[in-house]
C-alpha cells in the first residue's frame, strides 16, 4: 500500500466538490476573483491543452488524473472519437460519470477509477493528457515511462515549478490537510523525458507550472 497515494486520494475524494468549481464558477464572487488572480493558469492550461489535442476527428484521448472530467467533456465537444478519463479518486469518478450521463456524452466519453501505474492494458491512445498529476507523484521518471507506453502519438503534461514564490505555501497548505505534492526544475523534466523515450517538442513557463508537448 502506497501511504503518499493513499493521502492523496484521501484529499481530492474529500474536496472533488471545491475542485470541480474551480471549472464550473459555481463559488462566490470573491471565490471567482481569487481564482481569476490565483488561479488563471489552470485555465490556461486547459486551453492550451485542448488547442494541442487538435485536430481530433478519429482520435481516441487518454486523460490520466482526469478528476471531474471537465477536459474530456470539451474534447468530446470538439470531435474525438473515444475520450477515457481515469482518476484513482473514486468520488471524482462518480462525478464524471454523472456528468456524462446527464450531458448525454456517455457513448463517447467514459471513465473509470484507475490507478494509473500499475494499470495493465494493450490498448494505446493518440494522445495522452496528464494535465495535474505529476504534482502528486513521487516517481515521475517511472510513470512517464509508463505513458510512454499508452501514447502512440502525443503527450500534453503539466509539472508544477520549483523555486516559485507560491511553491512553499502551497506545500504548506496541502501538507496540513495530508495531501504531498512535488515540484520541478526545466532540467529535470526534459532529463526525464529522454529517459522515457519522448521527444520533447516544447516546454513552456504558464504561471507556476510548466506546459510540455511531448512525442
């Protein structure tokens, strides 16, 4: 039993509500303007996510660490043929599926409570998404081989910046609550990229994060 999985799990099953908001807008006004100050990259990178998937008619998507499914629900929208969203987060799922249901998107968009590295499966992707994750996991190296591996074309990943002013609190505020969380340098991203097999294509500065294209 991995105990850094299980706090983290333990963490987004507890707050799925509060993080599907962050998406939705559905929080007060001055939540909303905290979010549009301190939060704007997570809309960035959703943005520049979808805009790398494209174009996606006949493409199937992997969204590792999908959450409530806000990513897949737009790439669905926007033509792919097969979207699958996994999370280990049981209540995240549950919220998916919901939505997917009530959007009418279910046939095409699926999702299931998966634990991403030691999930076991021959089918292989256009394209994989592990938009959020990597700030939880411990053993990036292993789990970018991992992708590497579900990926017959792209990877679209994001990795939260060492050595920002913001990365010390935010350890603080998700160690009190149990949750781990790791940050990167540019150094060691693009070393663990080549360790994998990928081909970096771009990596860029978005807020506090890192945005990388990878093949």
């Amino acid at each position: 039993m991995n105990s850094d999985l299980d706090q983290v799990r333990h963490h987004f099953d507890r707050t799925a509500a509060e993080f599907d908001a962050i998406y939705s807008g559905r929080k007060s006004a001055l939540a909303r303007l905290l979010d549009r100050l301190l939060r704007w990259d997570m809309q960035e990178r959703m943005r520049l996510s979808l805009e790398a998937c494209q174009p996606l008619d006949g493409k199937s998507i992997l969204d590792a660490g999908c959450g409530t499914g806000r990513y897949c629900f737009a790439l669905t929208r926007m033509g792919a043929t097969q979207v699958l969203g996994i999370d280990f987060a049981p209540t995240m799922i549950q919220r998916a599926q919901e939505m997917a249901a009530a959007e009418g998107l279910a046939d095409r968009c699926t999702f299931d409570c998966i634990e991403i590295e030691t999930w076991e499966t021959p089918e292989t992707f256009d394209c994989v998404l592990a938009v959020g994750l990597f700030d939880y996991i411990k053993d990036d190296r292993k789990l970018l081989t991992r992708l590497r591996h579900l990926t017959r074309g792209r990877l679209i990943a994001t990795f939260p910046r060492a050595n920002t002013w913001r990365a010390p609190l935010r350890k603080l505020r998700l160690g009190l609550s149990g949750c781990p969380v790791y940050f990167y340098t540019e150094k060691r991203i693009r070393d663990h990229l080549l360790i994998a097999g990928f081909l970096l294509e771009s990596i860029r500065k978005v807020g506090k994060l890192y945005f990388i294209e990878a093949r």
